[in-house]
C-alpha cells in the first residue's frame, strides 16, 4: 500500500494505459510497445430509453454513478482511503465539493475499518458506499465481509441487516501490476453465501450495475476492471438507470461454441470470436457473467445446450477459480449436450507476476488455442 | 491545490497574491530564506510546493461540536517543530517515555464495598424505584444464569455464557443511556438487554432456538438481538462489532437525532485489529460513541498480564485523542455516573469516549470452560464474597432503609418462580420448519436456494426416519 501510495503521488499509476502504445513506467523511458495482446476496447451503444448521453470512460461512468446515487439519496455515503480528494483512480472526482466533506470523507489507512465502519452505517439504514484502494488490499476486511456482511441478515433473523452497503475496488490486470495491484478475488467472495459480487465490462455495464447494487438491499462487492478506466470509453446515459444483477448477457449470438467470461476478458474473447470466425468458420456465442454471485446459469446452461461446448476464461488463478464452478454445473445441466469436455484458460496457478505479465494472461491466442481443441475434440 | 512559488526571488506580498490567485483560502507568513536560513536546502532548487494551508480558514463544526485544529501555522518565528504529524515542542535531551513513568490510571468509585457514598457530591441521587429495577433486574439475570447454565449441564440447551460478577457493568451503563441509543455488544451483555425489557421468555427463546425465537433458530444460544430494544444481534467472531459501532455512530451523527452508540467488548477482544480501526476512525470521524471495555481479568483461561503488556485498555484512549475514563465495574453507581458523562460528552460534541470497567468474571468463561484449570478456587472464592455488585447494591439498599432480608427472601423466589416457568414454556414450544435455514440468506430467495431447498425437501419426506422432524414445526407449504 505505501508502494502504491508512492506511484500514485508521482503520478506514474495513474498515467493512461491505452491501447496499444501504453508508456512504459515513468517518462523518462522510452516507449515501450507492448507485443501482448493490447487491448483494444470495442465501445458500446446503450439503449434508447435510458436518456440522454455522453461520453465516458469507466473512471467518469463510476463517477456519474455515485454522484446520481447521492442525488437521489441523502443517506448516501462514500468513504475509504484518499476518496476525499478523487481518489487515486479519479473515481471520485469533485463529489466532496458537491456533497461535502461528511458525505464523501477519507478514513483512516484500514480496510477492516474501512468494511466494519460500512455495515456499521447499512445496518442504521444509510447507504454506504465503501472504497478499497485496490482489490489486492481487500483480505484484511476479509473477516468483516464473510462473518459479519454476508452473515448479518441471515443470523439475526432479519431483524438487523446491512444491505445499504456497497464495496467497490479496481481488480485485473493493467500491464504492469505484478502481485499486489493485478488481482481478481472474486472467487473467494462467490464462496460466501450472503454477499453479491459484481464486475461490468465497460462504462455503460459500469454505471448501470453499480447502481443497481448500491439499490440492492444486499451487501455487494463490486469489482472494476482497472485497466479499463480510461482505455474504455462509450457513450454513457447521464441520468438514473439500472442493469439487473443475477442476469447475463449474451454479447455475441453464435452456435457452435460458448464462451463465459466477466470484466476485461469479456473484450478480450470478443476478438478470439472474430479470429474464430475469420481462421475457423467457427460462430461463438459469447456470455458475459456480469454478477459473479449469485450467478445466472440459466443463461449459460441455455447457451451450452445449443452449442455443445463451452470454454470460460479469467485472470484469477486456475484452480478453485469461478470457471471451475461454471464448468461443474455445465457438466451436471448439460451433461449429453456436452461435444467436449469444458476448457477454461486461466491465470497460472502462481502469484501474479511482473515482468512475466505477457506469458502468464489468459490472451486471446491461449484462448483461441482452446477454441481449437472444443471443436476438434 | 499545488502553487509552485520561487521563494528565492518573490517579493513576500507577491507570495501572497499568488496564494490568493490559487484560491487558497488562508495566509501564510514565509520570512525571507536569506535571513531566516530555514529552507536553506531549497537555496539550490528554485521552488517548493505549497499545499492547501488552512490556517484561519472556516471550517464548518456540527452544533455544539469542538475541534481542535492541528496547528499548521508555518510560523519561522518561533522554533517549533513544523511536522503535519506533530504538533510538540523540541527537546534537546534522549529520554524514551517507559511505560512505568506513570502510575496507572485511577479507577473511579462512588460506592465502597459497603454500600456507602464515598463522596456525597457523586451521589447519582438515584430514587428507590430506579436503584429497585436495577437491583431486581441484576438479581434476576443472576437467576436466569444459574438455571440457564444447569440447562445446559442437562442437555437441555446446547450452551451458555454466564454474566456472574458482572452485572453491574450492564445495569448501571443501561440505566445511564437513552432508550434509543444503539447497543452494540460482545455476549457477555445480557443485562442490558433485561434492563431495556427483553423478557424472559424472549431469553429463553433464543437459547433453544424454538419456533419463537426471533432468531429463527439460526445461532446458538446467548446470540441474542432485539430491533425493538436498539440491541444489534451478537455474533461469535470477537471485536467485528466494534467498527460497526463507529459507522453506525456517524450514521446516527448524520441524521440529528442526538443519540448515541455503546459498544461493549472484552479485554481480551480489545487486542483484535478490529478494536484499534474502531477507536481510531471514532475518533477521526469525530462519532458520537461510548466504547465500553469490561475488563474481567480474563479471555477464557488468558489472564490480562498475557493479554498487554500497558495499563490496560484505558491508556490507549488518549493515544487516539478520545475523552478516556477507568471505573469501577462492580459498583453500579460508579458506572452509571460514569456513562451519563460520557453520553453527555458523546452526543453534545460528536466524540468517542473509552470508558474501561474493571471488574472480574466470576463464572467460567462458558459451558464448555472450567476454569478451575487455570485459576484458584480461592481467587474467585474472593470476588464472589467481598466485591460482588449484587451484594454492594443490597448494602446500599439495606443502608437507606429500603431492603431487608425477608424481602431479599421474598424476592429471590419469585425469581425463581418467574424463571424456571419461562423456562418451561419455551423447553416444550417445537422448533421452526426446517425450510427456515433457507430463508434470509439474501433479502430475496434466490433460485438456486429454492432449487436446495427443495433438494433438501424431497430427500427428508423420503427418509423421515433419520430426521428430528417431531421436534420441529411442520413446513409453510
């Protein structure tokens, strides 16, 4: 944290990682082009009844989100480390000026303090809406999600709940992160039955599922793709609406192969599916999670049946990652739909690392290779 | 907001301007860097960043509410430390404070051990009726953990914590607080609840987690809760509720109802991190909370010369800038006198107050405790004979002419009587349908847990048998 600390104040973390030229640290090196897959963010178009819009990119699209929910709601709170000034990511840019400094507030350097301090204010019935600096930093207020937010209403007998809660937190990689700001936990939250865990694609997945969960009478943790903080930009409704959680999307009809991601991966399986189509004659169905927990594998389960086959794809680590949950409940749904056993292209079962970033991904080669094997098994 | 300013070569008023232009809404005095000498290490670089200084700038303060602002006069008269983080004096000698420079803080008492008023001016003046109800009620919760614990030894409940020895901690800090004010315990807080009107049924309930529990059943026994009574359910993990206090502290601040927090927890769980983010963000966010420590001696069979090493719980108070106060647990006048002041602190000026009652814990730390294998008959032969708050109250009563020992007679029975008739009826009430486990996971039921539940339904209805299905209420569908 005091690391981080360091490259947010000389503001090398919060230079824009862009699509392909993204600077290496630090202006004095030369540019660096990085040969991994870059990312290149395909922008969406949001639906017609939601208003009015601009344009946004993820940082702005959070920002919009919580300045409507402060709006809309006096209870309404956001707190956590350097949020004061806009934070480290710029989510919260100029939200103290408007609401004042009781509504929008830094605390002190805890994120256990950070999560008690937010149940504590949801179960007096405020709308609590808590930062974690980075995701990686979420395990000290580990305990206070899994024992006391997820467990809150359930062993009280719904006399007492925190609801109001909201927990959000930039998570994925971002190209030079290494252990400590490249990780996605959510598998450790889907594991706790109580709590919601939440990750959009982009701006307007953004804005729309974070404030359907601050609405939410659950606690939530909503996790945000950091690299697509300024890389992602759309045009973004201004005004007040909601995506429905527990509810997938399916971003790219096909027929011949399913593929399940969340968060970036979402972007980055959209290019396997044209490499599938251009080099294969091979249609993906492509599915975007969107609520980790609880999941909609209706949807999913309706999309194998068709097809067959399934691949799933994130950045987390392997093993006991959320594909193996996916892909167990394929397997017992779907079992004689089934064309080949599901593949799941994963992070390594290894801390992420630094230098070793472009070999460790889940890139849409590895993916694409996986693709290979489900239609030739 | 960053200036970037030449110190070197602008003339001081046009500092200023600058500083004016940047918008910041404060003035600050810079003497000249020649003759002053103090940012001798910026003679080599031609600039140095000013932050936003407020000094004399308007900050806004809650009604009633004092601040003391961090001095961040950048005032070269004086030779003073400048640090953001300190605001002392220099020294010139090598002196490390060692913790046995001061001698503890003192324990305040009002009543001795035989009931009389040390001094006259901390009289609570408390009437007959209410030093009754809390007699009554520390005596009664005395009962109920007698035939509650036996309960247990029978098989009849699955466990339970007794309050032995503590009693006056929760009556004298329940009768100092407004109805409304929020409680937020650790479990060994039961009186509170019976002060506030938690009946012995409603105990009882939720101890054989039956169909009237308002519970459901969910948690074991002593997990109590009451939305009604402003008492936030326990739960089993130590010190998580103490961060939850201070948000619901700031949460009530917000709202501007003029109530306030208490949040009870142990010696022990004063050494979780949960209690060092709550104290320092109380204080921080400036929330109008009373942390109450009960200092019992013991955390199951670790005494407290094992727990920390300073002065107990009451000399971290100061280190994160919170009105402190030591009292004596025992002594139910000492404790309420002490709660009432810092309600008063709480609520007119949005701050924690640190309250450490020190008492002991005459009972085992549970059912599943003996802790004759880790202190001395003796020991606790000592606290339950010569400073029992039960028995420093009925001295007090008996002093002023109010009590005597055919009424104590009197009364122990119908104590008696009440508890083991409440314990009857909840022992024969059945307990929830099972489906209940189900339910309040989320706010909403949520297809995969129907999907269980019926799972769970269809392989009970098809081996009865193995089940204890009479003990339960039947399902809803």
């Amino acid at each position: 944290m005091a690391v981080c600390g360091a490259l947010v104040r000389s503001g090398r973390l919060s230079r824009p990682i862009s699509g392909r030229n993204s600077a290496f640290i630090g202006s004095r090196f030369a540019v660096v082009k990085r040969l991994a897959s870059a990312l290149s963010y395909v922008p969406e178009t949001a639906p017609s009844d939601f208003g009015e819009t601009t344009k946004m990119n993820l940082f702005q699209s959070i920002n919009s989100a919580m300045d409507v929910a402060l709006a809309n709601d006096p209870t309404a709170v956001i707190f956590g480390e350097d949020v004061a000034f806009g934070g480290v990511f710029r989510c919260t840019i100029g939200l103290a000026d408007k609401y004042g400094k009781d509504r929008v507030f830094n605390t002190p350097l805890c994120e256990q303090g950070i999560a008690g301090f937010g149940i504590g204010m949801a179960v007096m019935g405020a709308t609590a809406i808590a930062e974690i600096q980075f995701a990686d930093y979420i395990f000290p207020a580990f305990d206070q999600i899994v024992n006391e937010a997820a467990k809150y209403r359930y062993r009280s007998g719904n006399l007492f709940d925190c609801g109001r809660l909201t927990m959000r937190a930039p998570c994925g990689a971002v190209g030079h992160g290494a252990l400590y700001h490249s990780q996605s936990p959510e598998a450790f939250f889907a594991h706790v039955p109580g709590i919601k865990v939440v990750i959009p694609r982009g701006p307007i997945q953004a804005k729309g599922l974070l404030l359907a969960c601050i609405k939410d009478d659950n606690p939530c943790i909503f996790l945000e793709p950091k690299i697509l903080y300024r890389a992602a930009v759309e045009h973004v409704p201004v005004g007040d609406f909601s995506l429905p959680l527990s509810s997938a999307e399916v971003v790219v009809e096909g027929k011949d192969v399913t593929m399940v991601a969340w968060g970036t991966q979402v972007q980055v399986l959209r290019e396997v599916c044209n490499m599938a189509q251009e080099k294969l004659g091979v249609s993906c169905e492509l599915i975007d999670l969107r609520t980790i927990m609880p999941w909609d594998s209706e949807t999913v389960i309706k999309s194998v049946n068709k097809t067959g086959r399934l691949l799933v794809a994130h950045e987390a680590p392997l093993t006991g990652g959320f594909a193996a949950e996916v892909a167990s409940t394929v397997q017992s749904e779907c079992f004689l739909h089934l064309e080949a056993p599901v593949e799941r292209v994963c992070g390594y079962d290894t801390p992420f690392p630094h230098i070793f970033e472009p070999f460790y991904m889940p890139d849409k080669w590895r993916c694409f290779e996986a693709v290979k094997k489900l239609i030739n098994y | 907001m960053e200036i970037y300013v030449n110190i070197l070569k602008a003339p001081r008023n046009h500092v200023v301007e600058l500083a004016k232009m940047a918008a910041v809404r404060s003035v600050f005095r810079v003497r000249s860097l020649m003759q002053q000498g103090f940012y001798g290490f910026y003679r080599n670089s031609a600039s140095f960043a000013v932050r936003n200084v407020s000094i004399g700038s308007k900050i806004s303060i809650a009604p009633g509410q004092k601040r003391q602002m961090s001095s961040q006069t950048l005032d070269l008269e004086e030779d003073k430390p400048q640090f953001p983080g300190s605001r002392s004096e220099f020294t010139k000698k090598l002196e490390f404070i060692t913790p046995d420079v001061y001698n503890g803080i003192p324990v305040y008492r009002v009543l001795d051990r035989q009931g009389k008023i040390i001094e006259a001016d901390q009289d609570p003046k408390l009437s007959k009726e209410a030093v009754y109800d809390m007699y009554h009620k520390m005596t009664l919760l005395n009962t109920m953990d007698r035939i509650l614990y036996e309960s247990q030894r029978q098989g009849r409940i699955s466990f339970y914590m007794t309050n032995y020895g503590e009693e006056a901690t929760h009556m004298g800090s329940a009768a100092a607080l407004n109805p409304g004010d929020v409680v937020f315990g650790q479990y060994r807080e039961a009186g509170v609840l019976m002060y506030r009107g938690f009946t012995l049924d409603q105990f009882m309930n939720q101890c054989y987690g039956n169909a009237e529990d308002a519970g459901r059943g969910r948690q074991m026994p002593v997990h109590y809760g009451s939305k009604e009574l402003n008492f936030v359910t326990i739960s089993s993990p130590l010190g998580t509720q103490m961060p939850q206090a201070s948000g619901a502290a700031y949460a009530l601040k917000r709202s501007g109802k003029r109530l306030c927090v208490i949040c009870y927890f142990g010696d022990g769980a004063a050494s979780e991190g949960d209690a060092h983010a709550a104290f320092n963000f109380a204080a921080t966010l400036e929330c109008p909370i009373i942390f109450f420590c009960r200092n019992n001696g013991y955390a199951i069979s670790t005494p407290t010369s094992e727990q920390y090493r300073g002065d107990g719980i009451a000399a971290r108070g100061p280190s994160y800038g919170m009105a402190t106060l030591r009292v004596d647990g025992n002594d139910a006048f000492a404790v309420y006198n002490a709660v009432k002041a810092a309600r008063e602190l709480a609520v007119n000026e949005n701050r924690p107050v640190l309250i450490e009652a020190m008492t002991y814990r005459i009972g085992h730390h549970s059912t599943s405790d003996d802790s004759t294998a880790y202190r001395s008959v003796d020991e606790v032969n000592y606290w339950d004979k010569q400073d029992h708050p039960i028995g420093r109250l009925r001295h007090y009563m008996v002093n002023q002419g109010w009590w005597d020992m055919e009424k104590e007679k009197a009364w122990m029975k119908q104590a008696r009587n009440e508890v083991m008739q409440a314990f009857q009826r909840a022992e024969k009430k059945k307990k929830p349908p099972p489906s209940e486990l189900f339910y309040d996971t989320y706010r909403e039921m949520l297809p995969h847990l129907q999907q269980q539940r019926e799972q769970m339904r269809k392989h009970v209805a098809q081996y009865p048998e193995n089940y204890p299905l009479e003990n339960f209420e039947k399902d809803r569908d």
